[in-house]
C-alpha cells in the first residue's frame, strides 16, 4: 500500500518494544497530537497525523494484527490480504467484530462477565471517559460540540476540584473529579472540556501511582532508622533497613491517587538514594579507613 507511513515509526518504536511500551509511546504522541491542541492551520495536519497514530496503534498494540504486519506489512490489511476479512482465511478468522469509528470491537457469546466495555479498544485515548461522563454509545459520536480547555494543578487533579470558567460568554460552574490525569476530555453535555495539570515539583505520576525520591544520609543507610516521606495525602514515616543500597525503592500500597472508576487507589513508590558526603573531618575519614580496613 504505496503512500503509508511505517506504523514503527509513526510511533517512534521498534519491533522488539514491549506491549507496554507500545502503549506508553501511543499515549505520548496521541497526546501531542490531538486536534483539541492544534488551531488554524495547524489542525488539518493534526488531524491527519492524529488518525494515523490511531491506526498504528490499532495494528501494533494487537499480537496476532502486528505479527501479520510484521510479516506481510501493510498489504496484510488490504482487500485480499493476509488478515483483510474475518471469514477465518486470515489470523482474525476465528473472532468476531469488526471496525467501527475510531476503534475496533469483539464480542462473544458469553454474558455477565467483565464488564460492559471488555474487548473494547478505544482508539481515542480520551474516549471511555467521555462514556462515563454524559457520552452516547461508545459506536459513535454525536453532533461536534464546543471544545474548551482548562489546566489545573497536580494536587486539584489528583484531590478534584470545583472550577468556575468562562464557557461562550457565560460563568459555568464544573465539577473536575478527584484521580483525572492528563489530556483527558470531559463530556458536559452541551460543551466537551479538556483538562491538563500543571507538573508538581516533588511527585510524578504514571498512572494512578505516585513516583518520589528521597535522599538518606549514609549512616542512615548502613545502620537502618525511620524517615518521614510525602505523600499525596500528607506525611508518613517508613522504617529503612540496616544495609539499605542507594536506588532502594520502597512501595507504599494505596498511597498513590483514587482511581477515576471504580474504589481503591494506586500506590506509592520511594526511591532511597544514598548520599554520599564529599567532604569528610580528619576523624570521619579514620573511621571510613578502618572500614575500608575491615572490607566495608
């Protein structure tokens, strides 16, 4: 199929990446390029890129779809093609479903288990939650809404807020809940509301987990002891152990960001880095030679 870009590259991944990585790298670039963050002329090209993102991601996040480009590449896709139909010729032909919109379906004869969007694969990062928050059907969109855009802080992302904005002239009250992240999109009803957070200067997060780094003197390290961390949620001490290694990292169960749906949160996670002084008194240094003496 002349003209089409190799999927590996329109999301900067290699053959050998992981389903994991995959999906971090389509993340990544479905984010920068969606059309809500594109004006002018500027849109028509993310569009365009946005759509092919989307369907290289259809393709490679699929084992039995990115073995059948691996080997016959994009005509695997065409009319007549390795994995064109689901008539069971191809690698596709014992499922069912099909494509409709910007995703793919499968269903099964099987009721009442997982839930109602198992075997969904949205290929808008942003679309099931429009499905919790006032969206139709998942098979397709309505009528194109006002789009708008609003950027909140770390902890009003992770604890939700209340915001008062400025929607077609008039003072809207809205309701951010408490575990979104970013880039994603709020259906309202009448308008649809984009959210980014700003970035936090001592947390990060990868989903709904929290990542810090805390750095320990090294006495602390070799003989063990207590510290107190941050959390989203306040401080809590953690006990370090005798002989603690420098990039040591610890996890703090539920003390990570509420999931969006449904109970429970993420986790915490604290890396303890060992700090090494780079100046040390006539007797820290005697001390340091009588371990280095005694193979410490």
């Amino acid at each position: 199929m002349a003209g089409k870009t190799d999927y590996y590259e329109t999301l900067d991944v290699s053959k050998g990446s992981s389903g994991e990585e995959i999906k971090k790298a389509y993340r990544k670039k479905a984010l920068e390029w969606h059309p809500d963050r594109h004006k002018g002329e500027g849109k028509e090209d993310a569009e365009r890129k946005f759509k092919e993102i989307n369907e290289a991601y259809q393709i490679l996040s699929d084992p039995q779809k990115k073995a059948a480009y691996d080997q016959y590449g994009h005509s695997a896709f065409s009319p007549g093609g390795a994995a064109s139909g689901f008539d069971g010729g191809g690698p596709f032909g014992s499922s069912q479903g099909g494509q409709w919109g910007p995703f793919t379906y499968t269903y099964s004869t099987r009721g009442g288990e997982g839930s109602q969007f198992s075997g969904f694969d949205f290929g808008d990062p942003f679309e099931i939650f429009e499905s919790f928050f006032g969206g139709g059907s998942p098979f397709g969109r309505a009528q194109r809404k006002p789009r708008y855009s609003i950027t909140v802080d770390f902890m009003e992302a992770v604890e939700g807020t209340e915001k008062t904005v400025d929607i077609g002239g008039k003072k809207r009250k809205i309701k951010i809940p408490a575990g979104i992240s970013e880039g994603t999109r709020i259906d309202f009803g009448d308008f649809t509301l984009s959210v980014d957070t700003h970035p936090h200067p001592i947390f990060e997060r990868d989903g709904d987990d929290i990542y810090v780094k805390e750095v320990i003197p090294f006495s602390l390290a070799a003989l063990g002891g207590e510290i107190e961390v941050p959390t989203v949620s306040g401080k809590v001490k953690i006990r370090v152990r005798p002989g603690t290694q420098s990039g040591t990292t610890v996890r703090l169960k539920d003390q990570g960001v509420k999931h969006l749906r449904g109970s429970g949160k993420g986790d915490q996670y604290v890396r303890l880095n060992v700090l090494v002084p780079e100046k040390l008194t006539h007797e820290q240094k005697d001390v340091i030679e009588d371990l280095r003496g005694a193979g410490l």
